[in-house]
C-alpha cells in the first residue's frame, strides 16, 4: 500500500467555502474515490491557506487516472478550481516520505 502526502494552498479569502464544501463532500464523489482506490483519504487546512492531503492507495497514479474518468470528478473539480484558481487534481504532486514509523 502506498502512503500518499501533498501539499496545495487554498487563498485565505476561499477557506470558509473550502470548509463547507468539504463537510458535506457529495455521496456520489465520495463513492468514486472509494472505487478509484482512494482509502484513509485526510484533508488539514492550516490558517495560512497550506493545504495538506494524505491518502493509501495500491497505485496513486492509477488511482488519479481512474478519478479523471468520472463525471462526478470533471464537477467536483470544476467547483473547486473557483477556489484554486486550478484543478486541484492535476496540481497535486507528492512529496517525498522520509520516515516512517511502522
């Protein structure tokens, strides 16, 4: 299983309406990331807009390559690069782990 980290910024002025839009993610986008591979998916907004995402997945590039096929994702996206001012899925880049402990 692959441990999964990014980090994305959210301008300041779009935190609240990243919050909502994130504490009610729809069913249906909640599903597709489920089929996609996505588990133990964790979002953290610090207060200066750092981004950071964490997720387990057998193959990450797969996972996002099954994700960029749906319809619920092209919207989701959508939405969310209001905020981003790009799509988010594309502009993820993992980071290195340098330790971990098991």
């Amino acid at each position: 299983m692959q441990r999964v980290c990014f980090a994305l910024h959210v301008p300041p002025e779009h935190h609240d309406t990243y919050r909502t839009a994130h504490a009610d993610v729809w069913p249906e986008m909640r599903a597709a990331l489920s089929e996609a591979g996505w588990h133990n998916y964790s979002l953290f907004l610090r207060d200066d807009g750092l981004l950071v995402g964490y997720l387990e997945t057998e193959d990450f590039e797969a996972a996002q390559r099954a994700m960029a096929a749906t319809e619920v994702n092209e919207r989701w996206q959508a939405e969310m690069a209001k905020l981003f001012g790009e799509r988010a899925d594309e502009a993820m880049r993992p980071l290195e782990e340098v330790f971990h402990l098991a």
